[in-house]
C-alpha cells in the first residue's frame, strides 16, 4: 500500500491540476473531513479508498505513485509548483489558498525558492482576506528564509510587506524596525523597492506621531517617485496626504490627494484606484471641518467598482466609510442600522479602523442613553491606542471623549 506523506501530496497535486475543491472530489463516498486527512498525510489510504479517487479523478491507480528514480524530494518540488501553478492561473472565485496552506505545513524541505514563492503568494492571499494574524505568521518566516537566501530583494520586499501588516496590526513600533531594517538594504534596488520601503516606513511613523520624521520621509518619497512609470508616483503622493492631514494642514493635504487621484487612471490599476478613493474618502472624513460632499461623492464613485474587484475586505471598509457619513450627516438611524449590520460581521479592519468604528458604535451609544458605558469605551479605546504607540489616533479618540463629556448628553437622549 502507497505510504504517506507521498501519497497525500500526489493526490493533492493531482486534484489542484484538475481544479476540483475537496468536496467534488470525495463526492458521495467519502467526507470532505477525510479527504483533507489523507491529503495532510493524517490517514493511510485503503485499496478501496484509492480505488475510489482513482475512479473520480479520471486516472489509473498508478498515477498515485512517485517514480522510484525521481526520489520524495522531487516529488515535494512537483507538488507545491503544481499548486502554485494552480493558485496562480485560478480565478477569483477559486479557493485553492488551502491547498497551498496544507502543501506548506505538510512538509518544510520543499525547495527554499519555490517555498518562498509560496510564502509570499500564501500571504498575499490572507492579506487579501482580512486574516492579518496570519499574513504575519507566513511574513515573519518568509523574512527568516529570505536571510538564508541571502538575496537583497528578496529580504528588503519580505521586511516591506511584514511592515505593512505589523502597522494593520497595530504594532506600529515593529513595523518601523521592519522598515528601518529593510532600508539600507533597498540602497541599491530598483526604485520601486525603495519606494516601497519608504511609504511603509511613512506609515508607521505616522502612525506613531513622530509627524516631523514622517513628513521628511514622505518628501523624500515623492521626489524619489516624481518621474516613476506607472502607479509609484501616486502611491508617494497618497502617503504624503496623510502625513499632511495628521499634521492639520488640511488645504495642502486636499490639493496633494487630489493629485493622486486625477494621476491614477482606473484602466491602470483598478483595485488600486478602489482602495485609493476609499482612502481618500476617510481622509476627508477625517478633515476638520469634514469634507462631507467630497467623501460621499467617492464612495458612490467606487462602490460599483467593488463589485468587479472589491474583496471583503473591501466592502467592509465601504460600510464603515458610509457609517462614518451618515454619522457626521445628523444620519443618526442610518448610522445606527449600517454599524449593526457591521457588527454582525468578523472583523477584518485594520487596528486604526477597528479602532475608529468602536469608537463611532461608543457615541451612538451615548446618543442611545448609555451614557456611562460609551465613555467607558471610548477611554478603553484610548488606552489601547496609547499602548499600542499610536498617538495620533490615541489623541484622536481622547478628543472625541472631551467632546463627549463637553457636549454633556442626558442619561435619557435620543
């Protein structure tokens, strides 16, 4: 009888090739739970059992076994570059994320470059879905192999992308050492790696307050960025927008945004130019006073296009975004009906975002008569900025309890 972890692996492999999900695969005759076993190497296969998947997929019985000649290392390499073959070539609507998950944690002496490939690919995946915790993970050991590769763009693009999920996290701290790692590092690459480190190391710094060092950064970015092809130039100008709106300077952070966003035709990057209006939209929600007309105008702009590329994810963000709105529009059932539709949702917002629609969900409660349990939220939320080193949005939800507190609403408001 064929032995595993073998056999799984060429099952698997020989499944993701056919594009079958688990479940049309094992069919009437077997569980799904099964079949994800025997895939894992959990289970050892039955004569019956392979019988079975031979007959489903189509294929003589000897198709499950490895060539003595090839040995099992050449084997492992076949099946993980079939599934990312497979992840790579799949359609939105294909979830193949797991088949690639369970490659990965089968067994680690697949190839350094063909696992990193799988890292990468397997983290973007889980970025996409919201699952950041476990974008980490996959970031943090994808760092760790890249060292061992010992090749420049590998690490400086490894520590980029674990220092933009660090900030989504809100570990702000990190995701500046992150950045300030893959700095020196980046020196010689492409302008486009560089550029990719500077706007995360932007972020973070402004995430953290320290406006003066973001500022210089963001500068730095935008003239590295002034004659960049393609999208480097916006994505410059979008992080020095934000810098510009924590720092208050609210006219000059409006002409810098919409120059980002007049410079980005959808046909060039259509999530791109999604995510970026609905960045802009909060920007502007977040603008003193709010920029109410321009943030709703974007928010029609871009909610067709969710449906064409728009992830969970995305749509979320879009909810929120038409919370906030209503909110600063006296809209005050709207914004009630949008956050309990929310709330019934797992959460995929970043820390900031979380943060800032916990903080919306606390003053309709104080609205509603709460009064007692809404500032008591709004100071934990405050609590949890400062001691996650955000102070700019640490000083922000302190300033919507003192506006709170001021505005004195009765234990019976409505």
């Amino acid at each position: 009888m064929l032995e595993q972890p073998a056999f799984g692996q060429r099952l698997r492999a020989l499944r993701v090739k056919q594009g079958l999900s688990q479940a049309t695969l094992a069919g009437d005759g077997m569980s799904t739970g099964y079949l994800s076993r025997l895939e894992s190497g959990a289970r050892r296969p039955t004569s019956r059992v392979v019988a079975h998947l031979a007959e489903r997929l189509g294929v003589p019985t000897s198709e499950f076994e490895v060539p003595a000649e090839a040995g099992p290392g050449a084997a492992q390499t076949s099946s993980l570059a079939q599934i990312l073959a497979a992840v790579i070539s799949a359609t939105p609507d294909d979830d193949l994320g797991e088949c690639l998950a369970a490659a990965l944690r089968t067994d680690d002496r697949w190839d350094a470059a063909l696992r990193w490939q799988a890292l990468w690919l397997l983290a973007q995946l889980r970025d996409g879905q919201g699952r950041h915790e476990e974008e980490h993970d996959l970031l943090t050991e994808l760092t760790q192999l890249s060292d061992q590769l010992g090749t420049p763009a590998l690490r400086v693009r490894a520590r980029t992308q674990l220092s933009r999920c660090a900030r989504v996290l809100g570990d702000n701290a990190a995701a500046r050492e992150h950045a300030q790692q893959a700095r020196p590092l980046a020196a010689d690459l492409s302008v486009a790696d560089r550029a990719g480190v500077l706007h995360a190391l932007v972020s973070a710094e402004a995430e953290l307050g320290l406006l003066a060092d973001a500022r210089a950064h963001a500068d730095e970015l935008c003239a590295l960025t002034a004659a960049a092809p393609g999208t480097l130039r916006v994505e410059g100008l979008w992080a020095a927008a934000t810098v510009l709106i924590r720092q208050g300077d609210h006219a000059t952070a409006q002409e810098v945004l919409e120059q980002a966003l007049t410079g980005l035709d959808s046909r060039q990057d259509l999530t791109l130019w999604v995510r970026l209006r609905l960045a802009a939209a909060s920007l502007y929600l977040q603008s003193t006073p709010p920029l109410t007309d321009r943030a709703q105008a974007y928010l029609d702009e871009v909610a067709p296009a969710l449906d064409l590329v728009g992830t969970e994810l995305h749509q979320q963000q879009l909810l929120t975004l038409r919370a906030h709105l209503a909110f600063e529009c006296g809209r005050l059932d709207e914004a009630r009906e949008i956050c309990a539709r929310i709330e019934e949702q797992e959460l995929l917002l970043s820390f900031r975002d979380r943060t800032r629609f916990r903080a919306l969900c606390a003053r309709l409660h104080v609205l509603d008569g709460d009064r007692a349990g809404g500032i008591e939220t709004l100071q934990q939320l405050a609590e949890q900025a400062q001691a996650a080193r955000n102070a700019e949005l640490a000083a922000e939800i302190w300033r919507t309890l003192a506006e709170t507190l001021a505005q004195g609403y009765p234990p019976t408001a409505a």
